[in-house]
C-alpha cells in the first residue's frame, strides 16, 4: 500500500536530480551590440559616436568600451572608420591623461570597435573627464571632444603610486571580471607614467601574489602563481585562487627586471598587508 | 544465518513472556559482541536494557567492543576496534544511509531510537561486510517488524526522568497484528537540559530535544508472500555540543523502505528478500546561542539516498549460504556561510562537501558449511563497483585550487574476503578467523574542503587521489566453562594498510580563525591495532552471579606515532542478584591512565577512573496486563571525570538518579 507513495518519491526524485542544467549557447544575432549597455552618445554634426560597455557606465580602473559610429543622415553605421581617442581629467592646475588602448575592430563584426581605458582616479561627483574622439571615414578626418562621468569603483580595482625608482606607476585589475571559486585567470595591466599624457605599458616587470581575507583571520590560498609578462597582449598574468566568495585583499609586490622591490612588502603576522593591493568582492 | 534462526524462534516464541524472564537479567557489559544480536525480544527498550528508555547510543556503550565517542550528551559516534564511523558500515536494516554533518555530529544511530528497533547486530571486522565495505566492522540497526500473530492491539507506554539534567522522556507504542495484516507505531519524545558533571558543574551547551516516529506496516501476500514498509521520522531540535564550537538547531531524517520477502522451507532457497529504500538528512549546525565566536556561521548539509537489496537464504546439506545483492546511490552537499564581522564586506560562502555522488553496487556471499558436530567453517566475500562524481561546479573547483588536474569522477573497485573457522564443544569453544578488506575514502576524506576538527584544532582538507584503505586482519576467542565458572579471551589483530589520516600540510593557510595549521588527508603506509580482552563469569546460585572484563587495546601507525581514539587498559567488574521478578546489578567501571595518548593527532593524557552503577528492576503483573519499572543511580560517587573517546576532555555525568517505568496492555 505505502508502495503507491514511495515509488513516486523516489521516481520523482530520482529524475529532477538526474536532470543536467546546461544551458545551450544562445544564437547570434544581428544586433552586434547585444549584451552591451550604451553608455553615451557623442553627437558631431552628421556623426554620433556611441560608446558601449557591459555595464553601460564607467568607472575607475579598467573599462572595456565598444563604439560604432552612426550615420545620422541615413541611420546607418560605418563599417570602414579608423579611430584613436584621448580621455583627459581636468585637475585645477593641470590636466592628465590615463594609460589606454589603440582602437581596433571586432573581428567578428561589422560595425563594432574596441578598446580600453583604465581611469586611475575621478572627483567624487564624477566629474573631470572628458574624452576626445578622433575618426576619419572615407579619408576625412572629423575630431569631437566630449565631457563624460567616471564614478568611483567600490572596491580598489586600480592604484597608482611611486615605485622606489622614482617612477610613478598604475596598477589595474583587469580579470577576473566574474571572479568565482576556484582558481581564476587573473590578469594585471601595469603601466608607467611617462609624463601627463603617456602611460605606456611596462614590460618584463614582476609582480607578487598573495590574496587574503582579512574577514577570516588573514587566511590565504594555495596554488596561487606570481604574475609574469604576457607580451601578446602586454598584461601580467597568473592564478588566482579563491576559496570563498567574500572580500579578498590582494596583496602585490612589484618588482623590475633585476628583481629590485619597486613597491609592495610581504605579509607575515607583524605586517599584515602590503601597501601595494588591489581589491576584490564577490 | 544462526542469529535469523534466533530471531525467528525468538518472534514465534513472542507469547510466552514468562519463558523469557532471563532477558530482564542480561549480563551484557561482559558478553561478547556476537552474543548482543541473540536476545531478540520484540522490542529492544522494554526488556534489554537497564534503563527502559536509554537511548540507542547508551545502548550501544554498553558493549563490550563497542565505545561510544562524545561530542556532548546526544548522538555520540559509535568506535569498533578502535576504528569509527569512516571505517565501519552502518546501516538500519541493511539500508545504507550516510549522515549530513561534515563533523560527525549525526552518526547514523541518532537517527533512530530504541522504539523503533528489534535489535542491533554488531559484528566485528570483516565479518560486519554483509551490507558494505567496511575495516572495523558493521552495526546494523534492525528494525522491529512485527509478525502476523493474530494477537490483535498491544500498547504500551513508557515514561522515564533522570535527574541530571532534568531528563524527560515518554514513548508510545501501539500493535495491531492480525492474520493478514499488521500495522504498528511507536513514537518518543526526549527532553534534557544540561547536565551535570561530577561536584555539580554545569556542562553548558549539552542540552538536547527530539522526538521519533515510525510506522510499519505488513501485509501477507500468501503462504509464502509477504510485503513490509517502514517509515521513520526522526527530529532533534536544540542540540548542544559541549566540546565542539558549535551546536545543532536541526538534525532531521526520514527514512523509508518497501520489502518483498518470500518465505519457503521447503525449498532450497529459505527466504528471498527484497528492498528498495530511500532516506533524506537534512542538517544544520548553528552558533547562535554561543556568546562568543570568531565568526557567525551556517553550515547545513544534506544526505539523500536511493538504494535496494535483494537478500537470499540457501540450505543445501551443510552448506548455509547468504547471498545479498545490493546497491545504492548517494549525493552528500554541505555549504558553509560565514557572516562578516565587518557588515560593510559581504558574506563568505563555500561548499564543504561538493555535492559528492556516491554510486555503488555489489555482491556479497557467504558460505557457512557444518563440518561435523562440533566444526563450522565459513567463507564469505564482497565485490564492489564504487564510482564518486563531484556535482557541484563550486565545489568541483575549490578542490581543483588544491588538485589543479582533478576530474570530476573516480571509479574503485572493492574486494573485501573474510573465512572463520568454529570449534565447539559443551565446555569450551574457540573461534579462528581472518579477512582481508578494502574500503572506499568517505566523502569528508575523499573531498571535504576546509572541514574544522576540534579534537586537534586543524582544517581538513580532502584528498581524492587516496588509495583504497586495506586492512589485514586476525581474530581468534575461545570460552572455556568448568562448573559455575566461564572463563574468555578474544582478540584482533588489524593490519591497516594506506591508513587514511589527517597529515600536516604547512604550505596551506587555515581557514578556520584560530586553527592550528591545516591536515590533508592522506595515507600511512601501514597503521596496526589490536586489542584483547579477558571476561570471565561466576555463577554462585541460580539468582547471584559475578562477571568481570579486562581490556587491552593498542594502535599506532608507520610514523612511529600513536594512533588517536585507542582505548586504555579498561576494566568492569558486577555483580548480578535477579529474580523473577527483581534483579539488581552493581557495577564497577574504570579506564587506566591513557598513557600511549597521541599529542600529533591532537590528544592528551586522559586520566584514570573508576565509577559505581547501581541498576534496579521490578516486574509486576496487573491481570494480563505487565509493569516494568528499571531505576537506579549512576555514577554513585558523583566522580568528575573524561574518558579518551570524550572530545576535547569534556566531562561526563556526574551522580544521576533515574526512573523508567513500561506499562504493557495486551
């Protein structure tokens, strides 16, 4: 008698944990700018530069920025614009540029263009930024410039500061984006400041790992690797492990090509960050 | 084999109460393990036990090869050999059923009380694989079925209080057997606050609550045809654990079966039985009635299992054969969520257990051929298919942080081999038995990630490319009886190769705030222990008798360190005076001082003691009607003391008065 309700359970159960749940690859569109959120539209004239990014607004530290070109006359977009840009921060005394990519084509796509741009600082109410496009369609050259708003990232995904050198250098998270438990690709993008206006990026430097949870008694994790120079797509990589979701310290060290500590010490109990760190929640 | 012809004589013999008076007088603390599984009453509380309503745990102390390790007053984990829950198999009526805690604060046997049971088959080493792979041995929790006896409606009650701890308990029980058909059910409650420790010291945080339900029921198909379902539902709510940093706001199991037996004498096959079971754990640990922690923290786990038998008696001249097919499928998941101190950083989560599935089958078939008169010998082996497959992405990669080029499935395959050879005569016995057996690493060895061990302060972590565990094993006991007097000894002898143990791993920071360093698990290359024991009975007249034990035991491993968890030299002496209808028995328990302690594996030198129990019954008849009345004094001397199987040294129960009575209607 009690078979008539058991077998059911059990079938039940059997089955609804049996089930996978992989999702299947959604299909690609037309919309080349699926999955992205505007950020901003820059209007010269009979062209509108529109910026995109997956979160549809920037912030300091690394920005990954799609753009594509419209043809206001005709609402459609360039497929052949050949583009660089310069964002600059208003200081009262000054103005300074950040360290930022050329500007490519997405190779799958027609109309879609590429780039990055890592803001190392922005005034608290977003303000102080301004970014100058310039294309050229069709062998003109048009140039617009723009004020655009930078909020301030909660957590400390860039840093810029004097290495023992003398020299001053940026720092930025660029991966994980997603971080997740588990061992992570961890990329670093580090960059020298040249002067006001250049940030080229530093080559063959090294930098040390040794993420903690400053929530969990300073514990650390294990199979973490040092960052090391990656010159195809000149970023620092390496593995980051994350045993928990939560707040995680990233403690750097950086050093030059002869091993000298530019910036950065090691975590032992008396000493228990570095004063080179990026920062992480998830 | 032998212990279903007992029970089976002992279930037809169920009417004739008075026959069985002798199993109120059960001089258990000094029988030997084989000799727990004889006495089959119908109900383990009412007739077995010195206390009516002691718990299965306190139960299972009582017996000779059997210690109970303590985490507080409620579900204590039960040690064979020396060796505990990873190394032996437990299953309630052949089911296997896995618990939810990455801390072993729900060993199978909390999950069902003494009202649901008939009894519990204890057997050591290799002997205990008739249900799985094992190294230690095997517990079996057999529940009590009722028979088609036409009796009609039998209730009995059962009230017990012990005042340490201010100690409640209430059963229930109803029985309606008829020709056809049988339906009985049975509940209990249990309430207790803090006990006491010896010089009236409050142990906090050892209070506990649970209730346990059960139906059975039975049907006869035909002659030979029957079909049975149990269900069992078990709660425990407000479960401190004194010597662990926290305690349990849930620990809940249900437990359901459906079994086709078929019965014939006639024909070789005796009995072809055949279950199809399933069982879901839900567990969750909790802090918040400590004052002072670290970090707040959840961790729940979950156990769910699907399994059958099929079980089948063969009698062909002198061969006696079981052969037991059986399977099952289980998925373990524990998480853990830690709550920042600091509420601008989010909360912290990972999984323990990785949601680990865990599939098996395997064929088991012993072989007991009747020489002569006085020799038995008996074989039995165990194949197994054993295939674990991590199903939680998370957890598959926060255990690849540790083992980069982990997969996600391992397969195994398990021999366990086993052959005993019996000599008897009227006045002395001797058993001589060896086995080779293999086991399988638990879920926690296997893949537990960051599990915190109080007894040594460490954090666990996992190792899925253990090895099989293998142990080599001899056993041999013998009784002699001259006149009134029976003298034993019995002893084992493993030889446990690959012994899986925590090892120190340095280059791992703890996650635990406070631990001391971080174990992987791993393998000795071998580990050894062995124990033996003395017993010995007098019987004065036909009321008076004495019984006494001594035992030995001894572990260490292939690093020259002792093993943890290695009982002491212990020693029991009673005295027994019964009636029909009275029996006392006073009792004298003690461990020597534990000097082969274990400081790496985080132990230290537990002293000796001694402890008084004084155990009273009555039995009165009111028409046909039966009273069971069971008191006495535990602990007379109100002694503070810790045994070695108490973690973390917590101390036990100080001087307690307790008092059950049963009251039968048939």
């Amino acid at each position: 008698m009690k078979l008539k309700y058991i077998f059911p359970i059990i079938f039940i159960t059997l089955f609804t944990t049996a089930c996978s749940t992989d999702d299947d690859e959604s299909p690609k569109t037309s919309n080349e700018t699926e999955g992205l959120i505007k950020i901003q539209d820059i209007v010269n004239n009979n062209q509108t530069i529109e910026l995109y990014s997956k979160t549809g607004a920037f912030q300091t530290g690394y920005n990954n920025v799609n753009i594509r070109i419209k043809n206001n006359n005709d609402q459609t977009y360039f497929e052949n614009a050949s583009i660089s840009w310069m964002p600059i921060m208003q200081m009262p005394m000054m103005q300074h540029s950040c360290p930022h990519s050329t500007i490519s084509k997405v190779s799958d796509k027609k109309t879609l263009y590429t780039g990055s741009v890592i803001y190392q600082m922005t005034n608290t109410d977003g303000s102080g930024w301004s970014i100058t496009v310039n294309y050229s369609i069709d062998n003109v050259d048009y140039t617009v410039t723009e004020t655009i708003s930078v909020s301030q990232a909660e957590k400390q995904n860039v840093t810029s500061f004097m290495g023992s050198d003398d020299k001053r250098y940026i720092v930025a998270l660029v991966e994980p984006l997603e971080p997740t438990i588990g061992i992570n690709d961890m990329m670093v993008g580090l960059y020298k400041m040249e002067n006001m206006m250049s940030f080229p990026a530093v080559e063959n430097y090294k930098i040390m790992l040794d993420p903690r949870m400053p929530g969990m008694g300073n514990h650390s994790s294990p199979n973490n690797t040092n960052l090391s120079f990656n010159a195809d797509d000149a970023m620092y990589h390496g593995n980051l492990s994350l045993t928990m979701t939560g707040y995680w310290f990233l403690n750097l060290k950086l050093l030059n090509g002869s091993d000298d500590i530019l910036k950065g010490e090691d975590v032992t109990e008396q000493n228990e960050k570095s004063s080179l760190y990026l920062e992480l929640e998830f | 084999m032998k212990h279903l012809v007992y029970i089976g004589i002992c279930c037809f013999c169920c009417h004739s109460f008075f026959a069985q008076q002798d199993t109120l007088v059960t001089a258990k603390d000094t029988t030997k393990l084989s000799q727990i599984i004889l006495v089959a009453q119908r109900k383990l509380s009412n007739y077995r036990q010195k206390k009516t309503l002691s718990s299965v745990d306190a139960y299972l102390e009582k017996s000779n090869q059997v210690t109970m390790i303590k985490r507080g007053n409620y579900a204590w984990e039960p040690s064979i050999n020396n060796m505990v829950s990873d190394r032996l198999n437990v299953t309630i009526n052949g089911m296997q059923i896995f618990g939810a805690c990455t801390d072993k604060m729900d060993p199978i046997t909390s999950y069902v009380d003494v009202s649901n049971l008939k009894q519990i088959s204890v057997s050591s080493g290799q002997e205990g694989t008739e249900n799985g792979h094992c190294i230690g041995g095997s517990i079996d929790l057999q529940i009590a079925a009722s028979k088609f006896n036409n009796s009609g409606l039998k209730t009995s009650t059962d009230l017990g209080y012990e005042t340490n701890g201010n100690y409640k308990s209430a059963g229930l029980d109803l029985e309606y057997s008829g020709d056809k058909f049988y339906l009985t059910t049975d509940g209990i409650f249990r309430k207790s606050n803090n006990y006491s420790a010896g010089g009236n010291q409050e142990v906090l945080y050892s209070q506990f609550q649970k209730y346990n339900i059960s139906l059975n029921g039975g049907y006869k198909l035909s002659t030979n045809h029957t079909i049975e379902t149990h269900i069992i539902y078990d709660k425990a709510t407000d479960v401190g654990y004194p010597a662990l940093p926290m305690d349990v706001s849930l620990a809940e199991a249900l437990i359901t079966s459906a079994t086709h037996i078929y019965k014939n004498e006639l024909t070789t096959i005796k009995s072809l039985e055949t279950k199809l079971y399933f069982n879901t754990i839900t567990h969750i640990m909790d802090d918040t009635k400590r004052p002072d922690v670290p970090i707040r923290m959840d961790m729940p786990g979950w156990s769910d299992t699907y399994g059958f038998y099929t079980k089948a008696t063969l009698k062909e001249n002198k061969h006696n054969i079981l052969v037991n097919l059986n399977g099952f499928y289980n998925r373990s998941l524990a998480e853990m969520t830690m709550f920042s101190n600091d509420t601008s950083q989010p909360d912290m989560f990972m999984h323990t257990w990785p949601d680990v599935r865990t599939l098996y089958s395997g064929l088991f078939v012993k072989d007991n051929i009747a020489l002569n008169e006085n020799e038995t010998i008996s074989a039995g082996i165990r194949l197994g298919y054993h295939k674990n497959k991590i199903a939680n992405k998370l957890g598959f990669n926060s255990l690849r942080i540790f083992y980069p080029k982990l997969e996600d499935t391992q397969t195994r395959f398990l021999t366990s081999l086993s052959t005993d050879y019996t000599y008897k005569k009227e006045n002395w016995n001797a058993v001589f038995g060896i086995g080779y057996g293999e086991r399988a690493p638990t879920v926690s060895e296997g893949y537990g990630n960051f599990l915190f061990n109080s007894f040594d302060g460490y954090d666990y972590i996992g190792n899925p490319n253990l090895k099989n565990e293998k142990a080599i094993e001899i056993n041999a006991k013998t009784n002699y009886k001259f006149n009134t007097i029976s003298l034993g000894i019995e002893s084992s002898f493993f030889h446990i190769s690959n012994y899986i143990i925590g090892e120190i791993d340095n280059s791992i920071s703890p996650m635990t705030i406070g631990a001391n360093g971080v174990r992987v698990y791993n393998a000795l290359n071998h580990a050894s222990i062995f124990n033996i024991y003395f017993n010995s009975s007098i019987d004065f007249s036909n009321a008076f008798s004495f019984n006494s034990s001594i035992g030995y035991n001894y572990g260490s491993g292939s690093n020259n360190k002792n093993l943890p968890l290695i009982k002491p030299f212990s020693y029991l002496a009673e005295v027994n005076y019964s009636t029909a209808k009275f029996n006392a028995i006073l009792q004298l328990e003690g461990n020597g001082n534990q000097t082969k302690y274990s400081p790496f594996y985080g132990e230290d030198e537990t002293l000796s003691y001694t402890v008084l129990n004084l155990n009273l019954g009555n039995v009165a008849y009111i028409n046909h009607n039966k009273l069971i009345f069971k008191y006495g004094i535990e602990n007379i001397l109100d002694t503070n003391y810790s045994t070695y199987a108490d973690w973390n040294n917590i101390p036990r129960q100080g001087r307690n008065f307790y008092m059950n009575a049963s009251f039968i209607v048939f």
